[in-house]
C-alpha cells in the first residue's frame, strides 16, 4: 500500500496525548484516549492490507501473521526480557509474583483479561503495574486472530457468485454489524454494570478497529474520486479538532459512551480526508511528527515500564517525569533502529526462521517468568 506520512504523524500524536497524560500532565486530561486512535489506525492499516491482496489472490494466513509477528513481537520480548531484569532486582517478593503473572499472561495476547480480573476494591495501584499496558495489544492481536479468517469466508462466499461488487457489499454488512453490535455491547454493560473492567474488553473495543475497517473499505472501493478540495479541508481539520479537543476538554468517564467516539470519529475523518494536499495533512507529516510516528510502538512499549518502575521508587512529580520521557524516546529510538527494523527484514530472516524464533523465544520468557513466580512464592512462604 501507498505509504501516508499523515498517518505516521497521526501516530505520534496519538501516542504523544497517552505518554503526557501518564506522565501526569493535567492539561491532558484525555490523553489516554490516543489508544482509541491506534485502534482506529491499526483497522484501516491492517484491512487495507488483507483486501488489496485478496483482490490479487495473494493473501495467505501464514503471510499475515508473519507480518504480525515480524511487527509486534521482537520489541515486545526484548521489552519483557528488559522489564524482567528491573524487576528481579527491584520488586519485593508479592509485586514480582504479580509482574511474572502479568508477563505470562502478556506473552499468548491475554493481559487485557488478566488485569480485567484485577480491577476491584482490593487491586493493586494499577499505576505501579509495569505492564499494565499490554492489554492493548492484546485486545488488537484477538481481533485480528478472527478477522482474517472472517473475511477469507466472506471473500470465497461471494466468489461463488462470481459477482466483486456482492464481496464488498457483504463485507461492508458485515463490519457495520460489528460496530454497531459492539457498541450496543458496550452500552449494555454502562447501563446494567457501570464496571469499569469494560475497559479491558475486547468486544467493546471492536467497533473501533471496525471502524478503521470501514475507513479501509470506503477508500477502496466506494470512492471513486478525491473530495472537492474545501470539503478534504474542512473535514481532515474537523477531525483534528475532535481529536485534541478529546485529549484536553474530556476527563476519565465510563468507557466508551462519552468520550470514545468523539476520538475515533475524529482519527477516521483525518484518514478519510487528510492527505498531502490539505493543511492538516502537511502539519501531521511534518518530520517531527513522523519520526516520533515511527517509534510510537517502542515509545508506547517503553515509557509505561519506566513511568512505573519510577511510581514504584517513590517518583511522582511530573517535572521529574520529563527526563523519564526523554529516555522512553532514547530507548524506543534503539528498539526501533535495532531491534524492530531488523527483524522485519525478510532477507535477514525467513518464514520459517521467524516463526521458530518467535515461538522459542515465547517459550524461554515464559518459562524464566514461571520459575520467577515460584520462587517469590516459596521466599513469601518462608
């Protein structure tokens, strides 16, 4: 696909709005809603991707989650590998019990309903939870363990009609349905529950990344021509707006009634209508914003575990949260030069060897995060 450096530049801002508002800037007040954007992002990257080479029948499974894994898990391991180290020599005996915990359930895509399960009365400051924030990735990795296949279904469905346009149209029906499913979900849940463990869950979370699918179908397909030049204006900036004006008017509120889908709305508008050729479009492709775009995936990985290994040593003023951040970009700078960009070189490594190292590696963190756990156990027993 076409690269879009407004997208990069959508990136950073998205994840510039969660670092500031961990951080603990009250000018931020709705930061953490940069995450609703990454989904939004990642649906339209990841379905713009699926059904181009569906269309050129070169779509394969085992390709799609070889992107995945060449993507997500060579920063995520080397990050919980480092994480491990802070924590063997950092945390007392019950935090490294709980971190270990939280590590395996992090390394199968789980920790959203682990921490799920932590949320109550009696949990844990979820500040001081250095992995806290690997429930996003796992609530992006179980949508797109089933939206793969969903769509090959739909695709060799329609084929038997021998009709294109009947494909997209029972796509189209079908990603709808799971947006508006998901948000009748969700607000079920406020109105019967009011927990806030809805956070965590996946099936409320669907109808964001299935809106970056409608984004990816639309601009595929069903637009035929580039918007009168006013409206790509009007329309990128207006999604702007809803964007920052989420990240500094709206304060933490129930997921996701009253603040979610001000953000989304606001992500899909900029990748509907932004583009090199609008304002909005150049400002977020400035390089600044692209080069922070970049490294967003090792600098959210990364300045999460610092902020809260710091919380847990004592450190809560934000002004010395600001070289904290300057080190989460240094480190996501190395991750992504060295640790990322390597292994998504297919002449550095194959198929094959990517799989196996993938797997071997899960096995090896899983298995130190085990032995960690047990033996803080028998030191609490003791």
């Amino acid at each position: 696909m076409s690269y879009r450096r407004e997208i990069d530049g959508l990136r950073a801002v998205a994840v510039i709005s969660v670092v500031l508002f961990h951080a603990g800037f009250s000018l931020i007040k709705g930061g953490f809603i940069g995450v609703d954007v990454f989904f939004v992002i990642s649906g339209y990257l990841i379905t713009t991707i699926i059904i181009r080479e569906l269309d050129e029948k070169t779509f394969t499974i085992a390709g799609f989650y070889e992107r995945r894994a060449r993507r997500i898990l060579p920063a995520l391991l080397f990050t919980l590998v480092c994480a491990a180290s802070i924590a063997y020599f950092t945390l007392v005996p019950d935090q490294l019990e709980r971190f270990c915990k939280s590590m395996i359930a992090a390394l199968p895509f789980s920790s959203n309903y682990f921490f799920w399960m932590q949320v109550g009365y009696f949990a844990p400051d979820s500040s001081q939870e250095p992995l806290l924030h690997t429930w996003s990735l796992a609530v992006e990795e179980q949508f797109y363990l089933l939206f793969p296949l969903l769509t090959i279904l739909i695709w060799r469905l329609c084929a038997r009609f021998k009709k294109e346009r009947l494909r997209y149209i029972v796509f189209t029906l079908f990603v709808s349905a799971a947006v508006l499913l998901s948000i009748a979900y969700s607000e079920v849940w406020i109105r019967l529950s009011g927990s806030p463990r809805l956070f965590y869950d996946t099936i409320g979370r669907v109808w964001e990344l299935s809106l970056g699918s409608l984004c990816a179908i639309y601009l595929l397909r069903y637009r035929k021509n580039i918007p009168f030049r006013p409206i790509s204006e009007i329309g990128a900036f207006l999604g702007l707006a809803l964007i920052v004006g989420s990240f500094l008017l709206i304060g933490e509120s129930p997921f996701p009634t009253r603040f979610a889908p001000s953000a989304a709305i606001g992500a899909a508008l900029i990748i509907l209508f932004a583009s090199s050729q609008t304002l909005v479009g150049r400002t977020l492709g400035l390089k600044p914003l692209v080069g922070v775009g970049l490294i967003s995936y090792g600098l959210y990985l990364w300045h999460w575990i610092i902020f809260a290994f710091a919380r847990i040593r004592g450190i809560e003023s934000v002004g010395a949260f600001l070289p904290l951040i300057a080190l989460s970009l240094a480190i996501a700078y190395f991750s992504w030069r060295f640790v990322e960009k390597p292994f998504r070189n297919r002449v550095f490594l194959s198929r094959k060897k990517i799989f196996t190292a993938s797997f071997g590696a899960i096995a090896i963190v899983a298995i130190g995060g085990g032995g960690g756990g047990d033996n803080q156990r028998r030191a609490v027993a003791l």
